[in-house]
C-alpha cells in the first residue's frame, strides 16, 4: 500500500509540475509591480489604517452605483445589538 500511495503522489506531482512552473513565472513576472506598488501605497495603507484604529466598529464597505466606497460607522446600537441573520442550531 505504501508503495502505491507513493506512486499516486508522485503521478499527481509530475501532473501538477507544469500549473506550478506557470505559476512561479507569474510570480516572478509580478514581482517588480507588487513592489511598486507596495512601496507606493504602503505610507497611505498605514496612514488609513491609523485613522480607522478598529474595523470591527464599521459597517461592510458600500459600493454607490457611481463607484463611489462608503464606510459607515456603526451606532451605539449596532455595537450593542447586532443584527441576527438566523438561528443557529446547536
């Protein structure tokens, strides 16, 4: 048995070697740009971050139909009570 859950393995490698290959080529390909961009938004992630402090005090992000984000702050009493989708079952 052991010697056939090896060779199911390593069929299942030799199969996946070329999505893998591709995949580190793409990898490779986006580097330089996620850099970039990470080191272009990276002092405006933090700033936003700092100024948001806790995430679990907003509502899910709206998106407008003119593609306009809105973060609402929850109330006092969306903390206090939020809202049940269901019962659960236990």
């Amino acid at each position: 048995m052991e010697r056939g859950a090896q060779l199911f393995f390593e069929g299942i490698k030799r199969e996946m070697e070329p999505a893998l290959d591709d995949l580190m080529a793409l990898a490779e390909d986006m580097e330089p740009a996620m850099r970039e961009f990470v080191s272009e938004m990276g002092p405006a992630f933090v700033e936003l971050l700092g100024q948001i402090e806790d995430l679990s005090a907003y509502h899910p992000p709206e998106i407008l139909p003119n593609g306009d984000i809105i973060l609402r702050k929850k109330t006092p009493e969306d903390v206090l009570d939020p809202p049940h989708e269901g019962e659960i079952d236990l």
